[in-house]
C-alpha cells in the first residue's frame, strides 16, 4: 500500500460546512489513537520515545524536536502542569494553522490529549490569534463537542486520565506568538517574553511546569500514535520526518496552503501553487516567513523543502511560510514593508530591538523614498549586528536576518535606489 | 457600567482559568466590553479592574499594548486592512487606494458621518486571501477587490 502524502489535511471536504465537526472526525479515524492510549494504558514514556523516533520538529519556527521537549517536563512533580497550544499564527506569510483550525480542530485537540497524558498533564489552553475570530468561534465549538462526548473533562472514556482544554484569544500583538510572551498574555499582562532559563518545562504558566507546541505540531501526534513513529519519520527525510504544510503567497497563480512530505523539491511546491503569476520569473522566495533571510529565485529553484536542506541553501524553513517574489518585486520596498512591521511589532522591552527596529525603517524607508546614501547599506548591516544576538527574544534576530540577507543578495537594487533614487524594476 | 450579557459573557470566560488567576480574563473581558461600548473609556477600564481584582493600572497596559482595542472613539465600522508584504504583492495596496478614494479618507481617520475608520493592519494569519480585511475586528473579508470593496460598503451602508 502506498503511503498517504497527507496528514494533517487528509480526507477533508472543504466544501462540506460540517466537515470540522466531531462525527466526520471520527470517520477519519478521529481519536482513535487516544481511545487506543486509554484502553491499552500505554506507559507516557512509550508515547514520548514513539514521538522521538518520529523525528517530529516543532511546526511553529524553531523546528526543536517535540518528543525531546516533551521529555524535559518534571515526571514527579506534585502540583499542576500546563500544555499550551501556541494558535497566535501571525508571522507574515503563515496561514497553515488557522486551515487546521478551522477545518480539522479535533485532530488538535486529540494531539493535545495524548500530549498531557504523555506528560501528566490535567489542564491546557489553546491561545488563538486575535485577528482569526471565526477560527475562534470554531475551536470554542470543538471544544464543547469533545466535552459533551467524554474525550474532555474528568475520566475521559471512563479511564483515570483527565484533561480540561480552554481556548483564550489574542487581541493584536505579534509578539504573544513567542512562546514566554504568549504565557504573560495568558496571565493577562502585556505580552513582554520573559528571560530563559528558566525555560517553561520548569516555570511557565503560572509559574508551573508548562510545554508548549505549536498547532500543526500537535495535529500531527495522532497519526503518529496511529502508525508509528518510524512511518512518519520515512514520510520525510531522516532528521526531518513526516509531512509540512507550507502556506504559499505572493506572486504565484494559486496561494494556498499545501501539504508535502519534508524533502518535497521547491519546485514541485511552486508547480502546486500554479506557478508564478503571468508566468513571470521568480526573483526571490522567503522560504519560511517574514523573519527568516530572503534568497535569490535560483538558488530556491535547487532547494528541497525540508529543515537541513534550507538551512544549507542560507535561510531556515520557519513556520513553513512561502513569500514568492517575481521580478518585478522592489526588494527596497518588500523590505521597508517588512522593516516597519518589527519597528511596529517590537514589545519594547530590550534597547536594541525597541531603537534598531525603528533605525532600520527608517533608513530602508529614506532609501526608498530616494534620500539614502551609499554607506546607509553598511549602516544596515552594523545595525543588524547590533540587533541581532543582543535581545531576550528572537524578535530582534526577526527584524535584522531580513535586511543583511536583502542587501546581501539583491545589492545592486539598493544601490541603484541611492544613486537613481527610484526602483530598478 | 457593563450590561448584564456582557458580565455574563465574561463570567463564562472566568471559567476558564484558576480561581485565583481572575486576571487571565482580562482580554477578552475588554474585548467584550469593547464590542458593547465601541470603544474603551477609561470608566469601562477603570469598571473592568474592579470586577477582576485588577489595579487599574494593569488593565491600561493592557489595553495599551494590544492593537485591536479602540482607546478613542471610532467609526461605526472600523475597516483594518493588511498592508503586511504578502497582502502587498497581492494587491493590499490597490485595495487600500480605492478605500481612500471611496471614503475620502486615509489611515486613522473617520468619515464624517461617522460610519467607517480606516485602519493600517498587521498580519491577520491569511495572506493566501490577499487582500484580507477585518470589520470590527471579527469579520474577516478574503480576496478584496474593488468591486468586492465596492459591495462590502454598499452592504455596511444601509
């Protein structure tokens, strides 16, 4: 039998409005992998070693693997533990978790059920993005149907395991999706990351033990549980297991979200996005959102879409976001866009990130606007430097990775825009 | 000072979180007393500090810190476009433009009548809907274009 190239979207009818619900869940084999759990008392620790040997990376940006995060909760601990799902998708180009909210939310909320019975774990919160409110509405409604079936609450299916879910949303800050500044918002503070160590496993939530995993993380444990660790790792590549949804955008003829094996080449996901727009050529791709360095459409075209192969061409997979540019993109533009969005998005808490973010747009913006000067470029990269590495959050490596990676690779534009003062496209 | 649907909403979101962690509640209780009011005076704070045993103080950085509450009077509808880079190179921009020229006004601004605000927005988690808008920010508006704008108006005017 072949292996499905899906999981986390496979069998869906999107055009069948009752599609998310519990019953169709259930036809897709929906909690039986959690039932099995429940029935066979499978020991906690076999659930984390098959996770290990899936070679499951955290889907949210990091690519940490899951199963040695969840390996680092405290076994004997007394008190209460949390499991967070982080839902706060707002890296610019990512739109995979809202698909799996809306359309497959039980297969979230059964990966965090076997989640907190692998690590002891008796309440959750799945923190959603302020902007996505239906998508809200949704898991909201989800949640109160795995209730009313006996898959939430106390002695779930009549066994000793029990686990309550809550879904809080956000309301506007880009900054809640990392990780320590999505558990103050959820403490009801501004969303300010904290310093690490600690790290969460040892005071997160409310100052207890906490793990947190991204959605498309968990939607992925129960196929996993249902066949395997290692038939999920030989879905991908070794080291980079199992399938990825990548969310393609910009200038391709059908943006999308599209579901592959790690590994897939870039140029088969440009073909399922309906190539490039108008047939245009492709000048640059972020391949894994806004943060993460742009490069040149050449070396793209030779890359495979997986974690070690992305890193090797010069950039990270990210959150999976794909921004496709065409040759009639400004990169001055594209990154004065981006440059704002982090002066815009800066929590304010470390000196580097609050002031660089706002050099940096405001340089690329003169620049644009055809007021730069030629050392502005080796400006750009002093203050990255001076950004990057010096900040409690990734935040600052965000804002600066963009803007040395452009004026790295499409250095000839900047300079054009100095000297001519408009666009070389 | 909030209406007993409101309070009930919110005790209901109380139930979500430790007996002793009120606090955790207090986004989506501004978010609620946002939806009856409009916006958030510093009385509805000051209201919703009170019902969760918060300082005042905590609830305005808060509400400070996150975009999509209104600290100032707005429109009736407030209209929030993402300009963000994958909304911009699928048309964002054009959407904002015709915007400006339907409503003749541009960004943090409130037609006179009162009706419309528009709003500069940050990623909403959707650009393979470019453009995306929100509507008072839980409608959600996918594939923006000009004659979708022009229906979505027409549809808020009457």
């Amino acid at each position: 039998m072949s292996q499905p190239a899906q999981i986390l979207l496979a069998g869906l009818s999107p055009s069948d409005p009752d599609d998310w619900r519990l019953k169709n869940y259930e036809q897709r084999e929906g909690y039986v992998a959690l039932r099995k759990i429940l029935s066979e008392k499978i020991p906690p620790e076999k659930i984390i070693e098959e996770v290990k040997k899936s070679a499951l990376r955290g889907r949210g940006g990091a690519g940490f693997p899951t199963g040695l995060k969840w390996s680092f909760m405290p076994k004997q601990y007394e008190g209460d533990k949390y499991l967070v799902c982080n839902s706060d998708e707002g890296e610019p180009g990512t739109f995979k978790d809202r698909d799996i909210m809306r359309h497959n939310p039980h297969m979230l909320i059964e990966g965090m059920l076997i989640g907190a019975y692998a690590m002891g774990i008796r309440a959750g919160y799945n923190y959603v993005h302020g902007e996505i409110w239906d998508v809200y509405e949704r898991m909201e409604e989800a949640v109160d149907e795995a209730r009313a079936a006996g898959y939430l609450g106390d002695n779930i299916l009549g066994s000793d395991f029990s686990f309550q879910l809550y879904n809080h949303h956000g309301y506007g800050a880009y900054i809640c999706g990392e990780e320590t500044a999505l558990l103050e918002s959820l403490e009801g503070k501004k969303g300010q990351p904290r310093f690490k160590p600690p790290f969460p496993a040892s005071f997160g939530l409310y100052g207890k033990p906490t793990t947190i995993n991204n959605t498309e993380t968990f939607a992925a444990v129960p196929w996993i549980i249902r066949h395997g660790g290692d038939k999920f790792l030989q879905l991908g590549k070794p080291n980079n297991g199992g399938t990825k949804i990548f969310s393609v955008s910009g200038h391709v003829n059908k943006p999308g979200n599209y579901e592959v094996p790690l590994g897939t080449p870039f140029a088969t996901l440009l073909e399922m996005a309906g190539g490039m727009r108008g047939g245009r050529k492709l000048k640059g791709c972020i391949p894994g959102g806004s943060s993460m360095p742009v490069l040149p459409g050449d070396v793209m075209m030779q890359t495979d879409m997986d974690y070690d192969s992305i890193a090797k061409a010069g950039s990270f997979l990210g959150s999976g976001a794909v921004i496709i540019m065409d040759d009639t993109t400004c990169m001055v533009r594209a990154l004065e866009r981006l440059s704002y969005f982090y002066y815009e998005e800066s929590c304010g808490q470390c000196t580097p990130c609050r002031e660089g973010t706002g050099w940096l747009y405001r340089i690329v913006h003169r620049i644009e606007t055809g007021k730069g000067r030629l050392e502005d470029l080796d400006l750009l990269n002093n203050l990255a430097d001076n950004i990057q590495g010096r900040t409690i959050c990734a935040l600052g490596d965000a804002a600066a990775m963009p803007v040395r990676a452009m004026i790295q690779h499409f250095r000839d534009e900047f300079a054009y825009h100095v000297e001519h003062k408009k666009c070389l496209v | 000072m909030l209406s007993a649907e409101s309070l009930k909403k919110i005790d209901y979101e109380l139930t979500k979180y430790p007996a002793d962690q009120k606090q955790s509640a207090v986004m989506s209780a501004l978010a609620i007393a946002q939806d009856e009011k409009g916006w958030l005076t510093t009385e509805t704070m000051d209201f919703v500090a009170e019902y969760l045993d918060m300082p005042s103080i905590a609830v305005y950085e808060v509400a400070t810190f996150y975009n999509m509450y209104n600290l100032q009077p707005i429109g009736k509808y407030k209209i929030t476009v993402c300009t963000n880079l994958p909304c911009a190179l699928s048309g964002a921009n054009e959407a904002v433009a015709h915007f400006r020229e339907r409503l003749g006004i541009g960004f943090n601004e409130t037609t006179t009548d009162g009706k419309f605000t528009l709003k500069e927005g940050e990623c909403m988690g959707a650009c393979g809907d470019a453009p995306v808008l929100l509507v008072n920010n839980k409608r959600m508006c996918s594939f923006m274009s000009n004659d979708k704008i022009d229906q979505l108006l027409e549809d808020l005017s009457k």
